[in-house]
C-alpha cells in the first residue's frame, strides 16, 4: 500500500502488445474505428455453455503445446535484444492465469503433457527456455493489477541501480476455467459489456492478451513517470461502497501530475459498481481530464491489462495523427460527464494517466509522460 505516488521515472524503450486485433499499432488503429474483437461464444469452449462476450486469439479450448506459446512467439521478436534473465538485466513476468488453461484441459483429456506446463512456474520454465532467458525471472501475480506492479518494481529495481534494464513481459489467456468462473459470478454473461454506462445489468468480456515493455534509466520520449498502489483490503471481490479506496489512488497519482493536462485511461470493464465509483472518483480529481476504456472492444485482459492498455496508448502516441481512441462499446448516459465516446486529438494534453482496479479493492495508476 502506497499513501503518495512512486515518483521513480523510467524511459521505455520498446513496447508492444499482442490483441485478437494484431500488435499495438493495428490495436490502436481498431479502436479508432471503433471496432469490437468480442464476439459471443460458448463460455466452455467445445464443451458449450452460454454464449457470453469473448475476444480470442483462436480457439479457447487447451493444445498441446498450450495455445498462448505460438502467440508470445509472434510477439517477442520485437523484445530488444539483451542477455535477458542475468542480473543487470532483469525479467519480470506478470500474469494472472499462468498455464491454468493446462490444468483444466487435464481434468478433461487426463493426458498428464498438459501438467508440464500447467502452474506458474512450470509455465515460466516454458518461457525462459523458449526465449533464452536466464534464471532472473520475477514472478507477479495480483489478479488485474498484475502488470502494473511489475512495472512499478521494474523502475524501483532501476532506481536502486540493481538493473540497467528490465524486460517486463505479460500474458493471459482465457480458458473455459477462467471464463466459467466469471460466468458463475454473473458479470459475465451474454450482455455485451457497455463501459461506464448507466444501465440495469452490468456485464463485461474476457480476452486474450500479451505485451511487454522495456524499462531503462535512459533518456526516452516516453516515461512512465510515477506509479500509485494502492488496497482496500476489504472484501474478497468488491470495493469499500463510498469509493474511499479508488479516492486515495486518485489522490496520490494527482499529487504526481501536478500542472499536466492529462487524459485518463480508465480501467472500465462494464460493472457498475466500481465502474460508477472509478468515474465518479476521477472525474472529482480529474474535472477537466477525458476518461475512456476500451475494455468494451478488447476484453477484459485480466493481470495483464494494464501492460496491454499501456502499449496501446504509445502505439496511438506514436502514430503521426495521435489520435486517442474513445470509449468502445459505451452508450450514453454514462456515470460522468467525463467519459468520453469519441476518439481525441492528442494535442491539448501532456501525459495521461492509466489506472487498473482488481479484486478485493486493489487499485493501481500510473503517470505516462511524454517529449
């Protein structure tokens, strides 16, 4: 638990995501258009069940190998290359589903292959011996304020001159496991999710989805230049009812961004409690700051979200019109006036914001800066 904001700048110096939609750049250029990766399907894979909102990066059900490795594959290519895994060269993976998909798939095959890659250090041995990484590898797993953790221990790992650079890497996978559990809690369900809208019935998607950054204590266009932690420890899934815990990480990333014009990437995965508390929360503190989320499109990505929305941001960034995409999926009226629909010009702001919320009242932000 942080009471004030991590002020331990740290340059990136690559970054990218893999969505359904492809890397970064052709995410960004997705939702710019407006385009939704959910589609309704079974919520148990070959197995059926209700039709709920799922965006997949090919089929759910668990391969031998497991379906996630032939997707990090595609993307670690543009990981710069470094003796990843020594001592000044840190990895830190964030995930939380791990091979979880493998342990299901063996309650349903018996075929004891799945189980060599079915917990989350068996699936990161995978990983660092697909990839060359030596045996540096730091494990987070903290439900959907996973990625922002890691990368909040990356920079202070930088800042104790402990690495040179740090290689924080993300994936999460859905799996009948993971989809059923959300379909049994009734926020997944065959709604398609409507971030911040006022509505009866809340509902979210689940989706695949991998990224990684690169952090250094180099100069870079980009910095990620403050981080806030911040849990409520209150209950095992919802938040403290007036807000208080979402208030005191609004607090502390606002005492970072002093004088900056800032849009916010909001968490935004179509509940309406902590949906409606996170609007409400940031458009106090932030009156003048456009929210948006595009969970609505995306899904739900789980521990990995917040290194996916980060790659997408920098990928809207850099494109030369840095246009940010609006609000996939949300309808009007919305919980705030501050959410925003309608994809916006980049210009009149300079840095954003980007916040994840988790189970149990966890709640995490980061100040993204720029050149």
């Amino acid at each position: 638990m942080l009471a004030a904001a991590d002020q331990l700048p740290a340059g990136i110096e690559a970054c990218d995501c893999l969505t359904p939609f492809g890397d970064a750049a052709a995410t960004a250029t997705a939702l710019l258009a407006g385009r939704r990766a959910l589609e309704l399907s079974p919520v148990l894979g070959r197995d059926g069940g209700d039709r709920v909102p799922l965006a997949l990066i090919g089929p759910m059900d668990e391969t031998l190998p497991p379906r996630w490795l032939p997707a990090l594959r595609r993307m670690a290519p543009g990981i710069p290359p470094a003796a990843w895994g020594t001592a000044r060269a840190p990895v830190i993976l964030t995930s939380s589903n791990f091979g979880v998909g493998s342990l299901y798939a063996f309650t349903r095959d018996h075929d004891t292959r799945h189980l060599a890659h079915g917990t989350p250090f068996a699936s990161v041995e995978l990983l660092r011996r697909e990839f060359g990484w030596r045996e540096n590898v730091t494990i987070f797993s903290h439900a959907c304020v996973t990625a922002h953790l890691g990368l909040a221990h990356a920079a202070r790992l930088l800042h104790a001159g402990c690495a040179d650079r740090v290689l924080v890497f993300s994936f999460d996978f859905v799996s009948p496991f993971v989809a059923g559990g959300f379909h049994s809690l009734k926020i997944l369900n065959a709604r398609m999710p409507a971030p911040y809208a006022v509505r009866e019935t809340g509902s979210i998607g689940l989706g695949d989805g991998a990224a990684f950054a690169v952090l250094t204590r180099e100069a870079a266009p980009y910095r990620i230049a403050a981080h806030a932690l911040h849990n409520e420890m209150f209950h095992f899934t919802s938040n403290q009812p007036d807000g208080a815990g979402f208030a005191v990480c609004a607090a502390a990333i606002a005492a970072a961004t002093g004088a900056r014009r800032v849009w916010i990437k909001g968490h935004g995965t179509g509940t309406l409690e902590a949906g409606r508390l996170e609007a409400e929360v940031l458009a106090r503190q932030f009156p003048s700051a456009p929210l948006v989320a595009w969970k609505g499109s995306l899904g739900h990505t789980l521990g990995s979200c917040g290194l996916v929305e980060l790659a997408i941001a920098l990928a809207a960034l850099r494109a030369p019109e840095k246009k940010i995409p609006g609000t996939v999926g949300g309808a009007a009226p919305s919980f705030t006036d501050t959410v925003t629909r309608e994809s916006f010009s980049n210009a009149d702001f300079d840095g954003a914001i980007l916040t994840s919320n988790a189970f149990g009242g966890a709640h995490a932000a980061m100040l993204l800066t720029h050149d």
